[in-house]
C-alpha cells in the first residue's frame, strides 16, 4: 500500500475519509512538525526518509522541488478545492489504481509497457490529481 505523508496545509477532511478509506497518513501534526514553518525541501526529505509520498496541494514549489530532487517516494499533488468528498474519492480512485502496479514486480524486459500503463493511468487522472514519482 502506499504510504502518505501530508502536509501542513493539506485538509484533515480529506485526511480522515482516506484513513477511513484504510489509507496509511501520517500528517505534519502527527510527526510533530506542525507551526515550524519547515521548508517544503525538508518536508519532501523527510518524507522520503520514512518512505512515504507526499500529499500537497502547494502544486508550485513542488513540482519545482520534483526537478530538483532526483530521489524521492513521489509527490501527489490535489487541485485546491474545497469539495473533501470529491477529494478523497478522486485520490482514492487514483491509488487503488497504483497499488495494483505495486504488487506486480516490473521486469526489464516489461519496463516499456508499465512505462505506457503507468502513464496512461496518470494522464487518466490528471483532472483530480497529479502525481509525480
């Protein structure tokens, strides 16, 4: 399953239906790191150090920070909106879709074709959400 770590700024409505939804969130309040005005730099880093993505809706700095960090665990990026329910569903429909992959060790020999899957898969969901790994 893939794990998830949101930002300060990320909505806790949408948190707790994923987490009802069994989706494994750590949020910057349960790490202790909330009201620290921490780089999104350290947040990426921090992330990726307990292997988790990020979860933001700051679409600006980290897609800068995605060209400027080769490693990392990904970064999902929702549109601002205010509609939690269509939030969650559209991020819920996006990672059910990436766990399957998951569970499917690639081969080289069958890396052009999940290259192709993959990327039909976010470009299917690229009006709700983005991601990038």
């Amino acid at each position: 399953m893939v794990k998830l770590y949101a930002d300060e700024q990320f909505p806790l409505p949408v948190i707790k239906i994923l987490r009802a939804l069994e989706y494994d969130i750590l949020t910057v309040q349960d790490a202790g790191k909330a009201e620290q005005k921490i780089p999104d730099l350290e947040v990426l880093q921090y992330a990726t150090s307990l292997n988790r993505a990020v979860l933001t809706m700051n679409r600006r700095d980290f897609i800068r920070l995605h060209n400027q960090v080769s490693q990392h665990e990904g970064i999902v990026i929702c549109r601002i909106s205010t509609n939690w329910e269509k939030i969650a569903q559209a991020l819920h429909q996006f990672l059910s879709q990436i766990q399957v992959i998951y569970l499917f060790p690639i081969q080289p020999q069958n890396l052009r074709k999940a290259r192709h899957c993959l990327t039909k898969l976010i470009s299917q969901a690229v009006n709700a959400i983005g991601i990038l790994s």
